[in-house]
C-alpha cells in the first residue's frame, strides 16, 4: 500500500495541553479524537515501532523497525535495549519486525523474532529466529538461532509480511509475503506469498497438507499477497488480515492447503489500473471473510480474549494504517462481518491484549516521528 503521512491530532486535542490538568488527563485528552467508546492514555513513545509482546510479568518487549527490541517496564516509565538482535536491513518496508514467546516461555525463556536481511548478492527475505531471553540491568538474547528464511531472497524492499503465532498444538506459523513480485504467491517451489506451519525449531511440520504435490514442504496455504496480522481463536481458527492492492483488503480464515487466489483474483486492482477478477463463487479459490474498498491497510491483527470489554470476546481488532484507525470485526464461529472502525488520529500498525484484557495499541511512527503506545480501557 502507498505510504501514506500521518495526519496530526484534532485541533481540541493540542489546545488541550495549554489547559491547567494533570499530566495523566493530558496524556489521555491527547492521545486520540474523542467520541470513542473507551478511555484511551499514553503509556510511552518510541521510535518506529512495529510489535510488541507482554511477558508473564506484564513488562513488554517493542520492536523498532530500525532494529531495536526494547524491554519495557508494565507503566511504560523504563527501559532497557535487549542486545543480541542481528543486523536488520530496514529500507522500505523492511525492518525488524514481529516478536512472539515461546507457549513454554516461563520455563524456556524463548523468545521468537523476525526481521528482513540483505544478502551478499543484496538480495532481500525475511527471517525467523529466536534467543533465551536474560534480563537486569543488561537484558539480551543468548543463543540466537536463524530458523528459517524465506524462499526465495528477491530484489526489493516491500512485502516482507514476518508476523508469528503459535497454535494450540504447538506449531509455529509464519508468514511470507509475496515481496510485491505477484506471481510468486502461486509458485509452488517458493515460500513467497504464504502462510508457513513449521515446529518450534523452524522445520516444516509434518502434515503439511500440500508437500506431497510438490510444494515448498513449509507451506500451509498460498495465494496471498502482503500477510500482515495472524492470529488463533479460543477454538483454534485461524484468522489472518493481508493488504489487498488498490481495494481488497482482506481478512481470512485459513484453512489447510487452500488457495486464496492472488495475483489471479483479488477484490481489488493493480495500481496501474489493470482489472483483476474479483472472488467469485465456483472459481477455485478461497475467498475472504471480509474485504474493504476503500482500504483499511490492515497493520496488525489481535483476537480479543478478555473481560473488559465483554461485548466484543471473540472478535478481530486491527490496526488500520491508511485509514488511522482501530477496526473490529465481528467474529461468529467461523464467521465474520463487519464491526466498527474507530478513527485514531494516527496510523496503528499494532494491536495487542494486555494481561488485564485491557487493548493496547501500537501507533506506527513513520517518517522519523514517535509511535504512542496506547491503552484502551472501558470508560467510567
């Protein structure tokens, strides 16, 4: 999707710093336009950011994109670089990028990361790796393991995707955009535009439902283009968001060795205006559960779990870059529709669960400028 500027804050919300309060009600006066249906305060800023994570503990780990991952205290108030992340090449839309903990984190201290690399030859993939997390007064990753890089490294600084989850059972899946190269999605031999099961130590899993038709023996599902949000419901569904091209965002539930049709059909268009055919029942592809036109360009994606917002359990929320917003779908067994779309006055590229069951959003800070970390509670 294009890149586009953040816009500023309504116009209340600056004048509202000249006003005599405290610095808790000018952080929250501040921090988004109002008419929301939950209360909304700063906790920190950085620079950047792309995921985070929470620990058992409620301190957070943040990736920014140009290559640091941060420990952060539960209030936001400290924090420490973690050291052991490799080089990242962060042109483009590269960067370093998710960050998951191991199912078994309390007593492996596992954490999974990935990030985009350049080659000798300055080709580009991305990468997933994890390290045993230490922390104090020095925190780092030790034992830092390359698991798995995409096949195959292309030119290029676009479409990365990198997003994480574990399932129920233990598997890892892994997400591998299509590096705005199209065909590659529908290329068997390659990792490009999938979604990737693999074990916790980056070999494919046994199972997968497509190796024995000769694809990459990683693959889970293909046809799709930038895969930017994955995530497993209480009964184990799938969920994933990906950018569409010009129209046709798309959410999906992903379902084994189903194809989900790109660059062959996409509720959307190329950027040059050529027509491509929209889903159609009977066409031989898997179609989204939900698609915007206009976009939303979907940055992150969480399945809500909690009990403070009881209402919405079970639902998607997604950051909407583009659209500077925070979106909810509504989700019924393995179906969804559209909920609401909440304007943030800021492009959201992530969203997580606190262990409250308060959200908690990431803004994207592009451009150099610094990326809130929001927290959304129920007002009174």
């Amino acid at each position: 999707m294009p890149n586009l500027a953040r816009l500023t804050l309504p116009a209340f919300a600056l004048l509202a710093a000249c006003n005599p309060q405290s610095e808790a009600e000018a952080q929250e006066n501040a921090a988004a336009p109002t008419g929301l249906p939950f209360t909304v305060t700063q906790i920190a800023d950085f620079d950047s950011p792309w995921a985070m994570t929470f620990l058992p503990d409620g301190r957070m780990l943040v990736t920014e994109k140009a290559g640091t991952l941060l420990l952060v205290s539960a209030d936001g108030k400290a924090r420490s670089a973690v050291a052991g992340i490799p080089a990242v090449d962060s042109a483009g839309q590269g960067g370093l990028m998710d960050v998951v903990l191991h199912p078994k984190f309390a007593q492996n201290r596992l954490v999974y990361f990935s990030y985009s690399e350049a080659n000798a030859q300055g080709l580009k993939g991305v990468v997933l790796a994890r390290g045993t997390l230490s922390d104090g007064a020095s925190p780092a990753l030790g034992n830092v393991q390359t698991l798995f890089r995409a096949n195959s490294y292309v030119e290029g600084n676009g479409h990365y995707s990198g997003r994480i989850a574990f399932a129920p059972d233990g598997h890892l899946f892994f997400t591998n955009g299509e590096r705005q190269k199209f065909t590659p999605a529908q290329d068997p031999k390659v990792t490009l535009g999938k979604v990737l099961r693999l074990n916790d130590d980056g070999t494919p899993a046994k199972g997968n439902p497509l190796a024995a038709k000769g694809f990459d023996p990683a693959v889970w599902s293909y046809g799709h283009r930038n895969l930017l949000g994955i995530a497993f419901d209480s009964a184990g569904n799938l969920w994933e968001q990906e950018m569409g091209p010009k129209g046709g965002d798309e959410v999906n539930l992903i379902l084994p060795g189903r194809n989900y049709g790109y660059p062959n059909v996409s509720n959307g268009s190329h950027y040059d205006g050529r027509d491509i055919p929209d889903h159609a029942p009977g066409d031989g592809y898997e179609a989204p559960k939900v698609w915007w036109n206009p976009v939303i360009s979907p940055g992150g994606l969480m399945v809500y779990s909690g009990t403070l917002f009881p209402q919405w359990k079970g639902d998607l929320f997604i950051g909407g870059l583009s659209s500077q917003a925070l979106v909810r779908v509504d989700v019924s067994g393995t179906n969804a529709t559209k909920g609401d779309q909440w304007p943030m006055g800021a492009r959201i590229r992530e969203v997580e669960q606190g262990p409250d069951g308060a959200i908690w959003v990431l803004e994207d800070g592009e451009r150099g400028s610094q990326g809130r970390l929001l927290k959304l509670t129920p007002k009174g």
